[in-house]
C-alpha cells in the first residue's frame, strides 16, 4: 500500500493562520517541508482520510482527480477534517453526475453533519464504530478508538490489504487499555501516528507530544506490534509544538521516527525502503 500524506498539520495548520510565534515565522519564510497544511491522506490513490478545509489546495498541489476516490473515510467531526462545505462540488449542477463517486464513512456526529446540511442529496454514506471493521473493495480496515475526544468515537484506522497492514492514528491521545489489547493482535507494516504538540507538550490530553509519541511507538515494538523494519511518520504537527521540521527530525531520529511533510508518499511494506532516502535525510538534518 501506498499512502500519501496530504497534510500534515494541525488545527490551524502551519504557519499558523494568526500566528506569528517562531515556528510559523520560520514557515513562512522557509516554505518546503515547515509548511503544513490540515491533516489528510490518500491510500493508493483512492481512499481518501478526512476532508478538511485545505482539501482543494492538497488536491491541486498533488494534481489528484478526486473523480478517483472510491471513499471518504472520517476519522472524526473536528473542524480541521471535515469541511461539509466541499462536498457540495461532488454532484449536480457543479458536475453532471447526481451521484457523488465516492461513499461516506463516518461516526455518528461525522453523519449527522453531512445529514443537516444535504438532507435530501443521494450520498452513500455508512457509520463506522470502533472495532468493527468493513470493506472496501480488497482492503479490510477496522476503525480503532482513539482517546481524543469523549465526545465521540474518534478513530484511528488499520488498513489491510494481501497481508499488508498499516495504522493510521491522528488525533489519538494515549490509547486505553481496549486499544492496546486489540492491537497486541496485530502486526504492523507501517504506522503513521500524531505528534501534536511537538517539543511543548500540553496540558491537554486528546494529543501527543513527541515524548509520548516515542513511548507509545516503543511500546508498540516492545509488544511486537510494530514489524521489524516498519516504518513510522508523524502528522498533525502544531505551530505550538515549537519545532521545525529539522528540529522534529533530530528529536526523533534517535527513535526511528521521522517527521512526515506535505505530499509524503509512505510506502507501508516492511521489505521496501523507508520513505526518506539517506540523502534526503541527510539534507533535512
Ligand atoms: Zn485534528
Ligand atoms: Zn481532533
């Protein structure tokens, strides 16, 4: 499986749209790896993770034809994934299609958005619950309960496909026990997991900072969760996390974790290389 990284950032994005803090100072004027748009994926092209609000400008900067995604799968209703808006564009008069190509996969409060605002539009759209996996086409994905929000089943996904397996954990918080032993049935290829608040962890707990995200990715191969050789990027990177992208590298390199960046492609299979070539990172570095 391949997943492109579309965004990489948190709610605001980096630079930070009102922000002037060092971090998106230096983003704005270094450009490259420092700017992060809103959180998103695309996995081989055509199943799309979250529809945020900076969704247009991912797709034209990639050159995406959206006509191609077979699903939008929500990871929950926080307003940095999901801009109802957008969906609009998808049907009639904006194209000729009255159905939209995609289907909808979302938790209760993600559906009940996307009912309010187009209660009489013919979208497909499914509720997802954690821990009970569905399918689309030849993959298998089981949405897994992040700990984010109480307000709602917020969900990290595990994607299978011919024996390829990999997790897709924004907003995650500290998994609860229910997470882990699910997991500990698990095997790993790759992971792409939160790292919110960076070097300046908070007070709030729906996030991880690079501490907690280098303990959970070590408890994750201290249970042999995570493959031998499988890759690990962070995504949802915050302004207030006060790091840059070089200095995201060098916190987490020492634990075999890399930062991801805008239009990453992750290569989630154990026998491939690792999405960053040495001389790529020799040159973040
Ligand atoms: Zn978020
Ligand atoms: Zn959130």
């Amino acid at each position: 499986m391949e997943l492109q990284i579309l965004g990489s950032g948190a709610a605001d994005g980096i630079p930070g749209l009102f922000s002037n803090d060092r971090v998106s100072s230096y983003a704005r004027l270094a450009g490259g790896k420092d700017v992060r748009t809103r959180c998103s994926a695309l996995l081989d092209g055509i199943l799309k993770i979250d529809f945020g609000p900076d969704t247009y400008h991912q797709v034209i900067a990639n050159r995406l034809d959206p006509s191609k995604w077979l699903a939008i799968l929500f990871t929950h209703s926080h307003e940095d994934h999901i801009c109802v808006a957008e969906i609009q564009y998808a049907l009639y008069p904006f194209v000729e299609t009255q159905e939209a190509p995609f289907a909808i996969y979302g938790n209760q409060k993600v559906l009940d958005q996307i009912k309010n605002r187009y209660p009489e539009w013919p979208l497909e759209l499914h509720l997802t619950q954690s821990f009970v996996s569905f399918e689309i086409g030849a993959y298998h994905i089981t949405p897994v309960a992040a700990n984010h929000d109480d307000d709602e089943d917020c969900q990290n996904f595990l994607f299978a496909n011919q024996g390829t397996k990999i997790l897709y954990a924004t907003d995650t918080g500290l998994w609860k026990d229910r997470t882990w032993e699910f997991l500990t049935t698990v095997q790993l290829d790759g992971l792409v997991i939160e790292c919110t608040d960076g070097l300046n962890p908070s007070g709030y707990s729906g996030h991880l900072s690079v501490e907690s995200c280098v303990w959970t990715v070590e408890e994750l191969r201290k249970r042999n969760i995570l493959k031998r050789g499988a890759s690990v990027v962070t995504t949802h990177h915050s302004h207030n996390g006060n790091a840059t992208h070089n200095e995201l590298v060098a916190a987490l390199a020492p634990h075999r974790i890399e930062p991801s960046y805008d239009g990453l492609l992750f290569h989630c299979d154990c026998n491939a290389q690792s999405p960053y070539s040495a001389s790529n990172l020799s040159q973040s570095l």
